[in-house]
C-alpha cells in the first residue's frame, strides 16, 4: 500500500509549501490570502503530515483578475515540488511579494502557475536571473508587467521558425544542391552575426534561376509550429487582429493565409521572376527587422490603437527590434542571443503556450473551440 500513488491537496501557509525534503509530481497551487491550496501527486511519506488535506479539487473556472504589478509564469513540462520551491524561494531571496496565485493549466504534460508579485525591481537584471533559474530547473519562467496580462489588440508574427517549423529560403536552397551553404548564412544572420539586409541579397542571389513551379510544390508542405494554428485561432475568436512580418516572401505568406492560418495581414518581400525562374534580385524594400517594427508600429497607429495594445513574437535576431515594441515581446524557441534581448520567451511549448501571458486558462481557452 506504500507505493500506491495517492493524489491530494493540501491547506497550509505558503510558506511550508518550501520546507517539504520531498520531491512530488504537482498538479496545482492556488494562494490568495492567508493559506495555499496544493495539489500532489506523491507516493509512500505523506509529505505535509500536519495539514489539513482533502482530494483533488481542481481551479476554478477563471483565474484571479490581475491587480499586482507584475506577474512571473512558471511553465513546466513536468512540475515537480522541488522547481515549486526553487521558484518561491527565488522570490523570497529578490523580496518580491507574492499576492496571488493560479494555476492556469494543470494538465500531465504542461503545467503553468502564475504568480502575481509586488516589488520594486529593475525589468532587465529580474529578467536575467529569471533566465538563469529556468535553465537551472528545466522549465520556463516568464516575467511580464501585470498590466499586459491581457488579450492583445494587434499581435505581430515573423513567419521562418517562428509560424512555421522551418527557413523557406534554406529549404529551397536543398533543392538547389547549395543548401549548406546559404544555411550556414541564414543562420548567422538570425544569431545577430551578419546584417539581415546583406545576407538577404546573397542569399537571394545563390537562388537565381529557381522554378517558380517548385515554390507551390514548397508550399505546400511546410510544417507549422506546434501551436500556431491553435493561437492564432484563437486570437481571432478573441478578436485580436494578426499580421506576418517577415523577411521572407510574400508567396508563402500568402498561402499561409489562404489555406491554413488565420492572419488578417501579410508585410514579406516579393519574390522577382523572369521566364518562370527567380532572378536572384530583391525587391526593395526589403523587409529586415528595422523594418518589421516601423511596420507594426503603422498598423498600430492606423487601428488607432496604443502600444500597451500591442504584443510581437518570433525567433531571430531581426526580430528583436518588433519584440521590445509593444506590451509583450515573446521569442518562441529563440536563438541564444534573442532569448537573451527578448522581453520574455518560450522555450519549451508551442506557440498557443503565448496565451497563458493572456491570463487565459485551459478552460477559457478550451471554450474559444478548435481550428
């Protein structure tokens, strides 16, 4: 009967919640006041043997409304006690207060509990040691401002590694039989070491004389990021206006809009072709990451909302400067260097994990329905 797995939720200051010696699978922690609510999974020592326990009593239906200052999200694709700790600990050590907290999914694979915090702290150094401590316990940590806690009114997506699983250019340079050699470009210039604008011409250039015949053939099979449909989905039942900003081409861009994401509006570059074959020219101007800001910093002006209205994802180097624009600047799966620079970052889910930082629960965002 030791080794049955039991499953319970324990009553009892937030507090003793960091002095357990023992390391149990967590299903959900809820705080607001003076006592938590906590959920285990655990097997032979009862592990807060002086507290009140009951079975497992799922979250309600809608998290706490935000009111503290600032929230930090920890996202695990398998919540241990032991990471619980670690992070509240991680508060008490920078003196942050902690208000509230949620448990916005609770689900085997992927567990997110926000916590909503009051402290006077520096955005950039609290982001760092937020960084350092998710690479320390395998989960991401997720710092944002408690006011973007919200749905965005415009939200602005790169389209290569970002809405889909891949770079278009690389993969129609594999076809050419120079694959490796306008990869080792591509990512170069998506770690920050070559210029977005110059490696893009010497890229194009290598492409000279490519089938336009072979772009639908392309096309067609690009894998999507785990995630995408869903969010984007998901942002438009949630009336949230989406846009492509990309420095890649207009045509797969295009036909992602046409055939199977929800986007509402398309900036990329145009490809030039000449007897059915690309010319290996670009067509100015060429969308770099200067660029995809001012872009989305137009489209926002012209719906005539504010910038707190306003979120970016993507994964480069050339996104950097649209992800420190708006409320939220969320690099998804990012290169070294922009999960460094980027406000905040998801590592280890999909795109659709972006909603949680929407303070949306699995089930609110169960109820906006499926792609």
């Amino acid at each position: 009967m030791g080794d049955e797995t039991k499953a319970q939720e324990f009553h009892l200051p937030l507090a003793q919640v960091i002095q357990s010696p023992l390391d149990y699978p967590v299903r959900y922690l809820t705080y607001s006041g003076n006592y938590a609510r906590l959920g285990l999974e655990y097997r032979g020592a009862d592990p807060f043997p002086d507290t009140t326990s009951c079975e497992l009593s799922l979250p309600s239906a809608k998290p706490s409304v935000v009111q503290s200052p600032w929230c930090l999200t920890l996202l695990s694709p398998a919540a241990t006690l032991t990471q619980l700790q670690r992070v509240l600990k991680f508060c008490t050590e920078q003196q942050w207060q902690i208000n509230t907290i949620d448990t916005l999914a609770h689900r085997h694979e992927c567990t997110v509990i926000r916590l909503q915090l009051s402290a006077k702290l520096e955005f950039s150094p609290a982001r760092f040691a937020c960084l350092q401590l998710a690479e320390e316990i395998g989960a991401d940590l997720v710092l944002q401002d408690g006011a973007s806690q919200r749905v965005p009114t415009l939200a602005g997506f790169d389209m290569d590694s970002t809405l889909i699983d891949a770079e278009v250019i690389d993969e129609l340079a594999k076809i050419t039989g120079i694959g490796d050699q306008v990869a080792a470009i591509t990512a170069a210039a998506m770690r920050g070491e070559l210029d977005f604008r110059d490696s893009f011409k010497k890229r194009m250039a290598l492409l000279k004389g490519f089938s336009e015949q072979r772009l639908a053939e392309i096309a067609q099979q690009l894998p999507l990021k785990k995630g995408a449909q869903k969010l984007l989905y998901c942002l438009r039942e949630l009336e949230c206006k989406t846009v492509i900003l990309s420095g890649g081409f207009t045509y797969f861009a295009n036909f992602l809009q046409r055939e199977r994401l929800a986007v509402d509006l398309i900036y990329a570059n145009d490809l030039e072709f000449a007897e059915g074959a690309l010319t290996g020219e670009v067509i100015e101007p060429i969308v770099d990451g200067t660029r995809k800001r001012l872009l989305l910093e137009e489209t926002a002006r012209n719906m005539g909302l504010s910038l707190e209205q306003v979120i970016a994802v993507g994964d480069g180097a050339n996104d950097i400067p649209m992800l420190n624009l708006g409320a939220l600047g969320i690099a998804i799966h990012p290169k070294p260097k922009v999960r460094l620079e980027a406000p905040q970052a998801i590592t280890l889910f999909g795109l659709d994990a972006a909603l949680y930082l929407f303070g949306l629960n699995d089930r609110q965002i169960a109820e906006l329905g499926q792609p």
